[in-house]
C-alpha cells in the first residue's frame, strides 16, 4: 500500500536518527515513520509537511488552513492508494479539492481540533459541511467529540472512530533512572489552565513541595511572593524529561475544549512512571478515568484541585512510586503508539475494503 501523509507541521528527514525528535517530528532515511512503523512492512509512506516558512504562511497562519500544502497533495493523490491527512487545517482543503473530481484514492482525515475548533456558526459551519459532503473517513482522540459530528455534521458519523492516542513507550522506557523530590512539574505553553492550579497550590501553603510551571512564565508576577512556585520558560524535550524523572509527581492542568489536545503531555508524564493529577476535560477523560496513579479535579475548580493536590502531597515516596508503576503499564499495554498503530491499520483495511 502507498500512503501520502499531510501533518500540519514540520518532519525533518535525518540520515540518521536524533533522540531529542519525537517520531511525529522526524523521518529517518530507512526507517518507518511514527505510527506506520506498525503497518505491514510493504507499506510506502511519502510526506508532505507545511514546508518552510514564507510570506504566503502568515496569510494560512491568519486564515487557519494550510493551502500550498493540500494543492501538492491533490497533484500527486493518484500515485497513492490512501491519502492520510493530520488536522484539518490540512485535511478541510485537501477533501475540498478532491470533491470536485471523480478519481482519487481514499481519504483518513485525522480530526484533531474538532473540525473548527468545534465552533459551530451561520457561517463557517456551512462552508465545512460542504468541504465534508462526501465523508472522507475520520479519527478522533476524544470519544466525547463524536457527538459534534452526531449533532451537526451527521453525515460523517458512520465513517468515524475513536482510536486513543498512544505514546512512544519505548522512547520513555529506555532505562532512565527516576528520582523523587518535593517537587511538582506542571508543563505546557498552550491550553493549560495555570490560573487554577497556582491558585490552588498558593492556598495550600505547604511547606515541603515546591511547584515548577514549565513553559509559561505569564503568571509569574502575580505569584511573585510565593517562592515555592517557580516559573520556567520553554525546556527541550530531553531536559524536561530528566525535571519529570526527579519530581514527585506531574499536574497536567487543562481547560474545557470539545477536541484533543494535551494527550502527548500526560502520556508521557505516565510513561515515564510518574502518578499525574490531569484535570477531567473532553481530552483526558478516556485515558485517566479510574486509572489508580491518577487523580482528575473537575475544570478551573480550585477547591478540587486543591484536593487532589492535597492528597497526592499526602502520600509517601513508596506510594507515589507504586501509582508512578501503575500508570506506566497502562500506557505500555492500553496506551502505547504500538497499540495506536494496530488500531489505525485495523480501520484503515476497513475503508479500503468498502466500496
């Protein structure tokens, strides 16, 4: 089978590999790329990434649709059995493109920001329903966003499927040495509710741990006169894995959005054996629901957060390593990119063989 991938990001092709690259992020010359790897070894994958940066992508940054890309994919969709797209912004143009013809191989748009980041309008709706009207089959990461396809694009529900995101265990399990500390990591630059959580940890005024925001340094003037909560900025991948490993736990603290996001940022958190507080969004609640290393406050409730961060502060080194234990092998076994892979190709030979 050939495959013609189009994420709306960057994948750097590399002669040889580069361990501080997640697998979304490169492709490496003689190796399967990402979750491909775990289709039959005589699938072909070809990329086509949202290329650099140019004058004509601040106008597709303004109007949120990538539209250079889905063009070189529409010239060349004949040459593949499967056209797989990776969010809509690339995935609306590309199926956009397509219906107006009567050849072209078969679509799998990844839905990964609820169409229209699940905005529904007299105008913009419309215009997605018509992008859309001939169904191209659709993955979502979040069980709870079918129901924006039930209520208001109804003619895609049959042709979609929730398939859990998995992460890349093996990259997290790799003999790294964990520590323990009195200290708290709570990571992310975009779609964490802060707000709450340095609330929340302020009205504690615990006098043991200390709470590390990476990646946000925004709040760090109003919480100025609590030294216990220390603002970082932006940390590579490498670095921040080894501030997980020597924490006591991670609080992966989210917003309300009915889409996927965040999943990678506490995956990885479990993978690397760390108990988690994940607030219970859209996005979270099919991973962490009734997971024993996890507790779920409800969203910007302080008074819940509080109680979840009082309880996980309460617990001993031997029990946050147990709860670290429990949420490693619930990725490794229900969670894992390997898992994700399987389930993909599963559907994959499923629309390929319907008519």
């Amino acid at each position: 089978m050939k495959i013609l991938f189009i994420p709306n990001w960057n994948v750097k092709r590399l002669a040889e590999d580069d361990s501080s690259l997640q697998a979304p992020d490169k492709y490496v010359n003689g190796h399967p790329y990402w979750f491909f790897r775990y289709f039959p070894k005589d699938t072909q994958v070809d990329i086509i990434d949202i290329g650099a940066k140019t004058w004509f992508r601040k106008i597709e940054r303004k109007i949120k649709f990538y539209i250079q890309q889905p063009i070189k994919a529409f010239r060349v969709r004949n040459n593949y059995d499967l056209v797989v797209s990776h969010g809509a912004q690339s995935g609306l143009v590309y199926e956009l493109l397509t219906s107006f013809v009567k050849r072209k191989p078969k679509h799998l748009m990844f839905d990964i920001g609820g169409l229209n980041g699940s905005r529904i309008n007299h105008y913009e709706t419309p215009l997605i329903r018509y992008a859309l009207r001939r169904s191209p089959a659709i993955i979502v990461h979040s069980s709870r966003q079918l129901s924006l396809y039930r209520n208001h694009y109804p003619n895609l529900v049959a042709k979609s499927s929730f398939i859990p995101f998995g992460a890349d265990f093996n990259y997290f399990d790799r003999g790294l040495e964990i520590h323990f500390s009195h200290r708290i990591v709570a990571f992310g630059y975009m779609k964490r509710d802060f707000a709450t959580l340095c609330k929340a940890f302020d009205e504690l005024n615990d006098s043991k741990y200390e709470l590390y925001i990476i990646g946000d340094t925004s709040l760090a003037d109003e919480y100025s006169h609590n030294r216990k909560i220390i603002f970082h900025g932006k940390m590579p991948i490498d670095h921040l894995v080894q501030f997980i490993l020597g924490s006591a736990f991670v609080v992966i603290p989210l917003p309300e959005y009915l889409y996927s996001y965040g999943q990678m940022s506490f995956l990885q958190s479990m993978a690397l054996r760390k108990p988690i507080v994940v607030t219970d969004t859209t996005s979270s609640h099919d991973y962490v629901s009734g997971i024993p290393g996890v507790l779920s406050p409800k969203p910007y409730d302080v008074a819940d957060m509080k109680r979840c961060l009082s309880e996980m502060m309460s617990k001993n080194k031997g029990e946050l390593m147990y709860m670290g234990l429990m949420n490693a092998e619930h990725v490794r076994n229900d969670l894992s990119e390997r898992v994700m892979g399987e389930r993909i190709y599963r559907f994959v030979e499923k629309i390929m063989n319907e008519d």
